[in-house]
C-alpha cells in the first residue's frame, strides 16, 4: 500500500472538514506527516485532535477534503471530482495497515492477552493459528508480557491492558500508528511504562500520530509539533520552536495553562 | 493543616477488642415464620384427599415418560427456531436500514401483541383459510395434513419466542460497550467479523440470563400445545386421567416432572454461564455490588 520512501509524506490531510450537526468539528485541516515521522498533536479538549486521528483510517467520514494514507484515499474512492465513500468492507481492508490505540484501550474482555494480540492476524489476515501465536507472543515480550499472555484484560492493570492494545495493533504490522491519548486514562505512576513502549517504537522507525497531553514526551520524541485549536492547525512545527517559542497567542495561552 | 498523625484506634480499645457482628434477628423471625407457614401446608396436604400411591405409580409411568421427553424436544426446538430468528431480528432492529428496522419492530409488535394461544390456534387452524400450500417448483400439499400438532407447535412456540429473543438478544448487542465495535474496525475487520468474534460473544454472555428465563417459560408454555392435542407431558397425563379420574394425583406427577427438567435445565444455564463468564470471573467485581 505504502509507495513512500523514508522522509517522503505518508499522510496528508488537506482542508478537511467535518461537522457533528450544526457542530463544526474539523473546519479546514491540513496536516502532513512523513515517512518514520513522530506527529504529536496537541490542543485543548474538544478542539478536534481525536476527531481527526478518526478520520485518518475512516473510522469517521469527513464532510469535505482529502487525507491520502501513503498516497491512497482510506474509506474513499474518486468518482470524477467528488469521492464516493466506499462500503465498510472495503474500507476495512484500507485501515489493516494503519494501527491505532485508544484512550480506553478497548481490549476485547472475552479473549486473553494473548488472543488479543493475536485476532487481527488469525480474524482480519487469516493466518495459521501458531505462526500468528509465534509473532504474538515475541510482540507481548517487545512491550514487557511476555508472563501475561494467558492474563483477560480484567486481570491486568491500566498500563497492562495499554501495552496489550499497542502489542494488538502492531500485530498488523501497519505502516502508521494512531495514538488517541493513550495514557489519559492512566494512573499517574502507570504512564510511564506505556510511554515507554511508545519511544521505543518511535526509535525503531515506526511513522507516528500521537494526541497527547504529555508535553514532556512530545518535547522529548516528537519530530513535528502540530497545535489545534477550533478544528484547525493553529501552529506546526519542531518541538523546540512550538513548545518553547510559540507564535500563536492560543498556542502561547495553552502552554501556560499546561506547565 | 494540621500536621499528620499515625492511624490507630481510640485509647478506649485495646488489640484483643472483638468485633460483634450486628444482631440478625430478622433472620430468626422470619424462619419462624416460615416453618409455621409450611408445617401448615405439610398438614393440609398430608389430610387432603390425595393418593399418593397413585402419583408414585404413574410418576414413571411409559406414557408420562414419552410426554415429559416431547415437552423437552418441542421446547427445545422451539427455542431454536426462537434464538435463530431473534438473532436475525435483533440484527434487524438495530440495521442501518430502514425497511429492516421496520419489519423487525412490526414482527416483535404483533407476535408479543398478541396471545401464544391465539397464534397457537391460528396456525393449527391454518388450512381453513389456505386448504393447500403449493411451493413452486416442488409441488402442492394439503395444509391439513402438513399442519400436524407438532408442526404447529413448533411454528406457535417458536415464531412467538423469536420476538421475545429479538428484544433479548437486540440488549445483549447494545450492552457491548462502543469501544469494542470501534477496536475491532480500526483493525481491520469487516462488519460481519466484528459482529462474530467481537460483539457476539459478549453479547451472549449479557443475553444469557434473559434467554434461560424465556427457555423456562416456553418449557411451561408448552402446556398450551395441549390445545392442538400435541402429547407433550400435560396432554400425556390428561389422557390419563379422564380414563381413571385421579386428575390432582396425574397433574402433580406433572409438576413434578416440570419441576425435575426445570432444575436439570438451571444446572446447564449454571454451566455454561460459568464458561461465558470465565475472562471476568477472576475479578471480583460482580460480587461487590451484590454482597
């Protein structure tokens, strides 16, 4: 699916629009991010960051604009100069190579750890039951449980069941991860493991979006900050100059309140 | 604020204080008063004019035998039906599409609208509006000879149960937490995958207690295919005594029997609730609000 080369754009969004109702929620989105790339989008809540991480692999359509995932539209299909939303069926066969990890991990209760990590392969990729276990399980140790593989979800704390949902998605072996505050809901003390499995990732070269609130892990990792606000991109650019030196008022104004 | 201060106890209380749990004398009082209630029942029955020789004779009697397994086939068969046509009305109920949302509510509206016995009669009485049913291509047969008892039981039963396990079943799917639905997208799987390996099996197990109580309502509903003289077991002891006129003793060796498939049916609910449940039995979680 993915034709870009390390450095080359792998997700654009251009003018992206989408509205709940009356509720403008994305009102113009441009975004890029390249090949290797670690996106942190930040802003405050309600500004439209998850809306947009949703939209990338179609888990919500869009009203207007384009995002092309390695040059593809995901969920859409030109017809002449409009797109024509494809049926979820297709549309899932696009999103098999984007990863994404929730707020709420959403591990599925009724399997283990193990057989989390292990559905998308057996469900999605139909593979042979051991060669998908064998790859689950080097997953489980790479995130640090490799002795929670027979564990349910309710077995295992927060930043457990964290790693499980990142371990699940890589088993995919996506080309783009989505990250939709994936330590919100984390006990303080719980934050960092989860943080940690995600620096690694980023080290090993994966392609990244991240809406965080964890300011010290986008200085820290992030190659490009982008700042929303209102639905748009109020601000973008590398950690040092968004964090440090920022240009927007609303971009100054939610720092201060953050540190 | 003041400074902190080491946790103890009270200077009044030494370590070896015993903890006295609260006076439960609700629970003498009411044992009292239910042995007084049920010795009363005992004596009432012991001096009515039952003969108990005649329940024990006909208890396993080869007639009763045959009834009590016909009420178990028809039940269960007739929940079959019932599970196979609530999951596809559910799935209806709860479609994008409109005709099927309506055709799902209108079917729940008429069969739960109306009486089990009427629809009972209707389709045992079937061949009075359509005398043959002609299926194309196969041939034509005549209704009364197709709608036997069974057939229109389990058409009555099972048709009426589907309407009730649509609703069961349509609350097990909402009860899916939207996070499921949303994962198991984002990974790559179709509707229909989703809806097998995610949000079904959970929904079972949420849908599991309503259906064991529909089952144990048809296995009683069952009684009414007495009407269209199907031999479930009612039938099978009716017969009975309107040769031999011992009706009370025939209709408790019923009860028994209905009381005995009941019991062995909750074993199996227990069973398989306990593999449904065995990711959240670990936790302790279901018993913190029922303790």
């Amino acid at each position: 699916m993915t034709s870009a080369e390390p450095g080359e754009p792998l997700v654009v969004a251009t003018g992206v629009r989408k509205s709940y109702g009356s509720n403008l929620v994305l009102d113009g989105v441009n975004l890029t991010v390249n090949r290797g790339e670690v996106a942190c989008v930040i802003g405050p809540s309600g500004s439209g960051k998850s809306t947009l991480l949703r939209c990338i692999n179609h888990l919500e359509n869009i009203d207007a604009g384009t995002i092309r995932v390695g040059g593809e539209l995901v969920g859409y299909r030109r017809r002449g100069r409009a797109l024509r939303e494809l049926s979820e069926r297709d549309a899932a066969r696009a999103r098999r190579h984007i990863g994404m990890v929730f707020q709420s991990f959403d591990l599925f209760p009724h399997l283990t750890a193990l057989e989390n990590v292990m559905s998308g392969p057996r469900f999605v990729l139909r593979r042979p039951v051991d060669q998908s276990r064998t790859q689950a399980l080097a997953l489980l140790d790479s995130v640090g449980l490799a002795d929670r593989t027979q564990h349910y979800p309710a077995q295992l704390s927060g930043g457990q069941q964290q790693r499980v949902a990142i371990a699940r998605a890589l088993a995919m072996q996506p080309a783009l991860m989505l990250f939709d505050e994936p330590t919100s809901a984390l006990d303080p003390e719980l934050v960092g493991e989860v943080l940690d499995v995600m620096r690694d990732l980023a080290n090993s070269g994966m392609t990244m979006i991240v809406v965080t609130h964890e300011l010290r892990f986008a200085q820290d990792v992030a190659d490009r900050i982008s700042f929303m606000d209102g639905g748009t991109v109020l601000e973008e650019g590398p950690p040092e100059q968004v964090l440090t030196a920022p240009q927007h008022p609303r971009t100054k104004a939610f720092l201060t309140r953050y540190t | 604020m003041a400074r902190a201060t080491v946790v103890g106890g009270p200077a009044d209380l030494d370590d070896s204080s015993l903890v006295l749990p609260r006076p439960r004398i609700g629970r003498y009082l009411s044992a009292i008063v239910i042995l007084a209630v049920l010795a009363f029942l005992g004596v009432a029955v012991a001096r009515g004019n039952i003969g108990w020789d005649v329940v024990g004779r006909y208890i396993y009697a080869p007639g009763v035998l045959q009834g009590a397994l016909n009420t178990v086939i028809i039940s269960v068969l007739s929940m079959a039906i019932g599970i196979v046509l609530g999951l596809v009305g559910a799935l209806m109920r709860l479609s994008d599409n409109v005709v099927a949302r309506t055709t799902a509510s209108a079917y729940v509206w008429v069969f739960r609208g109306t009486p089990q016995l009427v629809q009972l009669l209707l389709w045992y009485n079937l061949a009075l509006i359509f005398p043959t049913i002609v299926i194309p291509g196969v041939g034509s047969y005549d209704t009364n000879s197709l709608m036997t008892p069974m057939v229109a039981g389990l058409l009555g039963l099972g048709i009426n149960e589907g309407a009730y396990m649509t609703e069961i079943f349509r609350g097990g799917i909402i009860g899916v937490d939207a996070g499921q639905a949303r994962a198991a997208r984002a990974l790559g799987m179709t509707p229909f995958t989703a809806f097998r390996r995610v949000i079904l099996p959970q929904a079972l197990r949420i849908a599991l207690p309503g259906t064991s109580n529909q089952f144990v309502i048809l296995l009683k509903g069952s009684s009414l295919l007495s009407i269209v003289q199907y031999t479930e077991l009612l039938y099978s002891v009716k017969i009975i005594y309107d040769r031999n006129y011992a009706v009370v003793e025939l209709l408790l060796v019923a009860t028994a029997w209905y009381i005995a498939i009941t019991g062995v049916f909750i074993l199996i609910q227990n069973l398989i609730e306990r593999r449904l449940g065995r990711s959240v039995r670990t936790t302790s979680n279901r018993r913190m609000w029922l303790a």
